[in-house]
C-alpha cells in the first residue's frame, strides 16, 4: 500500500498536476484572447455609432444597427465563455488541490518539501511528524535533513555534505533516488529510502521528499544474510559434494568440498573448458563419454526426476577416485527449470572393499574347486583299494565258520569299518559331483505318500530295534514332479539321523501340501540342538560332540548333502531345537519342479 501511494504522489500526482497547470495556462490564454475580441468588438460599435451621428445613408444605418446589434450579441456570448471557462479551471483547481492534499496527509511514506537557500523543511504531512518523531509541523519546519541525520552515513561521508551532493544532483537532473540513514529526533537513526523531486509552480522551485522507513526490510536482509552464511557454512563443512549448473552446463555453485576431493581450487575448475577428452577438469577421460551422455540425459529431459551414476575421476595429484552423483533439477520461483544439481559422494573406499572382495571370492572359487578335485582323487584313489578289501572280506566269510571267536570278532570290525568307509567315499563324491555342476536330476511323477512309507519301511529295523515308534502323518494325498531317488535320499537322510539320535519316543514324518509346494516336516523327541550349534550344522565335515557321538558315528557330511539336495530341487530347508526336548528338521519344495514349470 504504501509502495502504491509512494508511486501514485511522486509520478502520477506531480504529472497530473503539472498537466493541470498547463491546462489552466492555457485557459488563461484562451480568456485573454476572447478579451480582446470582446475589446474589438466594442471599438468596432463605437465606430459605427459615430458614423451614424455623421448623418451617412438610413439604408446604411439600418445595417450598421443591425451589425452593432450582432456584435453586442456576440460580445455577450464571449462573456458567457469567459465567465464559464473561468468557473472550469477553478473547478480543475480545486479537484487538483483536494487529491494532492489526500495524497500528502494520508500518505505512509514521510513526505515534505525543502526550499533553497537554506534548504530546511517548509512542510511535511502526518507520517513525517510520526516517523521522525517531532511534536508537530511547526517543530518539523524549524528543522532540515542534516538535523534529522546522524553525522556520518554508512559510508563514512559526513551527511551535510552528502545531503548537499544529492539536493544539487535532484535540482540539476529533476530527481534523486537513494539510500539514507536518518535519525528520529532525540531517539536513535533508522534506515530509509528517499526520493527528491524538483518542483516548479508560479516562479518557486523547490523540492519534494519522500522518506520510507526501511527497518524491516533491512532486518529481513539481514536475517537472509545470516541464513544463506549459515547454510554456506554447513554446505562447506559436509562430506559430499554440491554443485549447481545452468541450462548451458555453467557452474553456477559449488561448495568447498569440491576442493577437497579433486584437489582443484574452485577458479581452476570453474575457468576450465570442456573438450571432447574431458567435460570437467577432474573427469578420468576413460569415463568422459558415460558422463557427457548423463549430461546430455539430464539437460534434454524437463522435470528431471533424480538420477544416479557412478564414475571416476582423476585428482589434481593422479589419484583415481570413485563417485556415485545424484543428479536433479533446478527451478525458478515459476516453475520454469533453469538448471540442474549435482551431488557427489566419494565411494572410493566401497569400490576398493568390493574388489578386494571380489578378488578373494574369485580365490575361495578356485579353492573350491581345488578342493572338489582333490576329494574327486582322492575319494577314486579309496575307492580302489576298498574294492580288495570288499573281495578279500568275502573270502573271508566263506570261512568265517572255521574261524576263533577273536579272529570272528576281528572280522566283523573289518567289515563294520570297511562300511564306514566306503559310506565316507560315497558322500565326497555326492558332495564333488554336486559342486562340480555336474549333477544331472531325473525328474518324474511320484506320490508322496507312497515315497516316505518306503523309506518308513526300510528304516523300520533300526527304530524297532531301539523301541522308538515311527508316525506318518499326511494330510491328503500329494503328487509331485522331483527327482524320486534325491527326495528319497533326503528323507532316508534325516529320518536315519533322527532315529540315530532319539533314545526314547517318537519320530514323526509330516506332510502338508501349501498351493504350490509341499512342506515336509521330521520331528524326533532325542537329544536336541544346542543354539550356538545349529547355524553350523549344514555345514560340510561338521559333527556336533554329544555322548552319543561315539556310538552313532557319522561323516558329518549327510546334512550338507541333504541341504545341496534340496535346493537343487529348488526347495529350502532349516530346522528348530531345543536341548533336550527334540528337533524338527522341515523343508519345502515345490509341487513341479521349476525346469517343468519354464516349459
């Protein structure tokens, strides 16, 4: 509002009153001119009657009545004109007078009038009493500027010579527009805005001033001073990186953190010119390409959502590093992109932690199947000498009967561990040719059901022999696409184990079928897990040392096998425990094997 009055009295105001005055001059004009026709046409009359008191022709005089008569006429209607334009101009007057006093006393802005040669105020409206607080007009105009002005200005100039400098500069150029620093009378200075303004009305030149109080604009400048040093301190004392370009790949921003991670100071990066090798100074040119074509990217495409990149760049010293960007744009206050952003994170230690990962799985991957290859020898190289043995011991058995009770007892170690033996050799290269990729399944039709009583079968000797009963418990009848003889190594595999590690109780085979697989559960009422060991237990060449150890034996291979097995068949498998209480080992699998169901 008050930026609006300030327009209004200081342009529109002075021209609409300047404008008047020309008006009303000129109606002066016109009114002087219609005097002297008036006076003409009287002159002209006086003639004519002179002329008749001459005695001249009556003809003639009758005209010469009749052009008097015209005449006084038309002198009347001048008159008429005068009187009327004359009402005209002090009506325009007056309406000029009246918005030039509302614009003076209403006005929000200070404004007074200053005339030569002292220069001191000769009024001032309501808002000039107020802002400089004076008790009324009569003490305003006993003042001037430089009594309402500190003694020096921002600047360091003393105010009355500066005051002097402007007042000379709106009296030779017709106005003046600055910066001041005034002072309340009595009470402390206060920023301000002024405008002088040269005025010429009947003979008098004067100025006009118009003072806005500035205070909180100057406070709110102040305060955005202090927020932009507080955001440029943070911005400076982060990690990554800030950068902000124009439309025309300028860089319009950065903070110090770009000087940190490429060892460039920011004149040299900013003074340099892309070329086809590098798009920055910093840019390792390998990458040069990838990161001219995000550009591009992030130039082309309007309303850039954020996008990433990682790339390399080569340090002022030569050292190589890496950086993930983030890229995004860059708006005016409508809407309108003017540019994008760009944030750097320094990922040098990351990729370095990944290689040297890399590096050391490519090495466990060459030790792996180093290892597989050694138990492939090794277990054949076994294998051979086990085929004698196994000839020899039927030898043997031939003439067990003619045999010492020791030499029988010597035989059936033979045997038993000869047994152990090959079970050992038969499970590493189970575990060589699973490794090896090597592994071909047979995928059929089976049911389920019929499967685990098999296996129930089967196993029935060694729980009957140990009084542990065996439960099967299937829900519904379940046919499946697998491999018959891995699944049934599965289950032989645990049901073998649970038996083996249940003195007393039960062991329960479980089967429910969920949409597309099957879940398969063994539960067993022995010994249990201990938690710290069951993280390990699928792992190759692990054996848990319980008391029974000794008595059950094992190669610690059957549950890596029985694992391997179950995801070749695309399954998983886990278990829960408690000492003392029992297991559960369950797995799922899928109700069509994942080869049928790409088909």
């Amino acid at each position: 509002m008050m930026e609006k009055i300030r327009k209004k009295l200081s342009a529109t105001g002075r021209e609409e009153i300047v404008g008047k005055r020309e008006h009303v001059a000129k109606r002066r004009e016109e009114i002087v001119g219609k005097r002297e026709h008036v006076a003409t046409g009287r002159e002209e009359i006086v003639g004519k009657r002179e002329r008749i008191k001459k005695g001249e022709n009556r003809e003639g005089i009758a005209l010469e009545r009749e052009e008097i008569v015209g005449k006084r006429e038309t002198v009347a209607t001048g008159r008429e004109e005068i009187v009327g334009k004359r009402e005209h101009v002090a009506k325009r007057r007056e309406e000029t007078d009246e918005r030039y006093k509302v614009l003076f006393t209403f006005s929000k802005d200070a404004i007074m009038t200053l005339e030569p040669p002292n220069w001191k105020f000769t009024s001032g409206n309501d808002s000039a009493i107020k802002i400089f607080n004076v008790k009324d007009e009569k003490e305003f105009i006993s003042l001037g500027p430089v009594d309402l002005s500190p003694e020096k200005q921002p600047d360091g100039q003393l105010s009355s010579i500066k005051a002097k400098k402007m007042i000379e500069k709106a009296m030779k150029e017709g106005s003046s527009f600055f910066e001041w620093t005034h002072m309340r009378y009595g009470d402390g200075d206060f920023p301000a805005t002024v405008l002088l303004s040269r005025v010429e009305e009947e003979g008098r030149i004067y100025l006009q001033a118009t003072v806005r109080d500035i205070t909180a604009q100057k406070r709110a400048e102040k305060d955005l001073e202090k927020s932009e040093e507080k955001l440029k301190m943070i911005a400076d004392n982060i990690s990554d990186v800030l950068l902000s370009y124009d439309m025309a790949h300028h860089l319009v921003y950065a903070n110090s953190a770009i000087e940190r991670l490429t060892g460039y100071t920011l004149s040299e990066i900013m003074d340099f010119k892309p070329n086809d090798n590098r798009l920055m100074i910093y840019i390792n040119p390998d990458d040069n390409k990838k990161i001219t074509a995000k550009w591009n990217e992030c130039i082309s495409k309007r309303d850039l959502k954020t996008s990433t990149s990682e790339f390399r760049i080569l340090t002022k010293n030569k050292e190589t590093k890496w950086i993930s960007a983030s890229y995004g744009s860059v708006y005016d206050e409508s809407k309108k992109q003017t540019g994008v952003y760009v944030v750097y994170h320094d990922i040098t230690q990351r990729k370095e932690a990944e290689e040297k990962i890399k590096k050391q799985v490519e090495q466990l991957k060459e030790l792996d199947i180093a290892k597989t290859d050694f138990m492939n020898i090794v277990s054949h190289e076994l294998k051979t000498p086990l085929t004698a043995i196994y000839a020899n011991l039927e030898l043997l058995e031939e003439i067990k009967t003619k045999l010492s009770e020791k030499n029988i007892n010597n035989l059936n170690a033979l045997r038993r561990n000869s047994n152990q033996l090959r079970f050992l050799v038969d499970n590493i290269l189970e575990i060589a040719r699973i490794q090896s990729n090597k592994f071909e399944l047979n995928i059929s039709k089976i049911d389920l059901e019929n499967c685990i009583s098999s296996i129930v079968n089967d196993l029935k000797i060694l729980s009957d022999k140990k009084n542990i009963k065996l439960i099967v418990e299937i829900d519904k009848p379940i046919n499946m696409s697998t491999d018959s003889i891995r699944l049934t190594e599965i289950l032989n595999n645990l049901i073998d184990n649970a038996i083996k590690f249940t003195e007393e109780g039960y062991v329960k085979i479980k089967a429910i079928k969920q949409d597309d697989s099957v879940l398969v559960e063994v539960t067993d009422t022995g010994i249990g897990i201990p938690e710290d060991k069951i993280s390990k237990l699928f792992e190759k060449f692990y054996q848990i040392y319980t008391p029974l150890k000794s008595e059950v034996g094992g190669t610690g291979l059957g549950l890596a096998i029985t694992k391997q097995l179950v995801e070749l068949l695309g399954g998983k498998i886990n278990l829960k425990s408690e000492l003392g209480k029992g297991s559960t080992f369950y797995f799922t699998l899928p109700i069509r094997y994942k080869e049928e169901v790409k088909k």
